[in-house]
C-alpha cells in the first residue's frame, strides 16, 4: 500500500524565464527590422517614390504595434516572476514534503 505519486521537482518559476528570453530576442528582431524599414523610407523619400513611402509607413507601424505588445507582455512576465519570489523557496517545500511523508 505504499504507492506515492512521485511530485514534479521542477521549479515553476524557470519556465516563464524561457518564454521571457523568447520575448526578448522576438524584440530585438522586430527592432532590428524597424530600423531597416526606416533606412529604407529615407531612401524612399530621397527618390520620391510616395508609393514606397506609404507601404513603408504602415509596416513600420505594424513593427511598432507588435513591439509595444511583446515589451507589455515582457513586462508583465516580469512582474508575475517577481511575485513567483515571493513563494516558499524550492528547499522549504522539499522540507514540507518530507514532513507529509513522516506523517502518513
């Protein structure tokens, strides 16, 4: 009648650190990518190709929508992974589940 579940070690605050890193390079691309879109509506400009300048512009703002969306959520990932410090530390639930193996 010993049959124990065996309880998942794995630290849940490390996941969201994944996802965040992910978060973090999707930025950079997307910054990357906004500033050759910007170079590249300079030279639009400088050759009078309205046309190019206007395709340029919305993408550009497309780009900067998405940044601001995936700062936001960056931003709130941070915040949730602060309050995940808050919670008992890894060791201390080790040591809790020790004491609930003791008792039963």
């Amino acid at each position: 009648m010993n049959d124990v579940n065996p309880i998942s070690v794995g630290s849940p605050s490390s996941a969201p650190k994944v996802s965040l890193a992910g978060a973090k390079s999707q930025i950079k691309a997307l910054e990357q990518k906004l500033s050759r879109l910007n170079r590249e509506m300079e030279q639009a400009e400088k050759a009078k190709d309205s046309d190019e300048v206007q395709k340029l512009k919305q993408k550009i703002q497309e780009i900067e929508r998405q940044l601001e969306e995936l700062k936001k959520q960056e931003a709130d990932k941070e915040e949730a992974s602060s309050a995940d410090a808050s919670h008992p530390s890894r060791s201390s639930c080790e040591e809790l589940g020790n004491y609930v193996d003791e008792l039963a």
